[in-house]
C-alpha cells in the first residue's frame, strides 16, 4: 500500500490472464499480464483477494507516468 501526493491509498497490482480462443477457426491460448493500479475505496476490495484468486475487474486504460507502457486502473472488482 502506497499513498498518492493526494493522500489517497493506493495498491500496485499484476494482473494475469490464461485462456483459450478460436482464431480464423483454430484454437490459441491466450495469456496476458498486465500493470494495474487501485486508488482510493477500491484498494481494501483489492486488499481482500487472495493471490491467484479469479475475479472480473473493470476500469480504463492510462498511459504509464513516462509514457512507455500502459497501467490498467481498476474501477470495479467483482470476485468470482
């Protein structure tokens, strides 16, 4: 746990996600990580997951602070 200039809390996360898919009529896996960030209220929802646990996140797309790179800011989480 972080906190922004702001004094908001903030949690750093890893998101991973493994899947199979039909691409032109053929099977591919799928599997992605990708940087995600909670700020505020959100971050004690994303406090109580337990690693590795499944769940369905939702929010937008942000340019990293150097803009190398994208940062996955979560809005909603919603534990499976």
């Amino acid at each position: 746990m972080r906190y922004t200039p702001a004094g908001l809390p903030a949690l750093d996360l890893l998101l991973k996600h493994e899947s199979e898919a039909s691409e032109d009529g053929q099977p591919r896996k799928v599997s992605l990580e990708i940087k995600s960030v909670a700020i505020g209220a959100i971050t004690r929802a994303a406090q109580a997951l337990a690693l590795g646990s499944p769940a369905q996140f939702a929010g937008f797309l942000a340019a990293t602070r150097n803009g190398r790179g994208l940062v996955f800011h979560l809005t909603a989480i919603d534990a499976l």
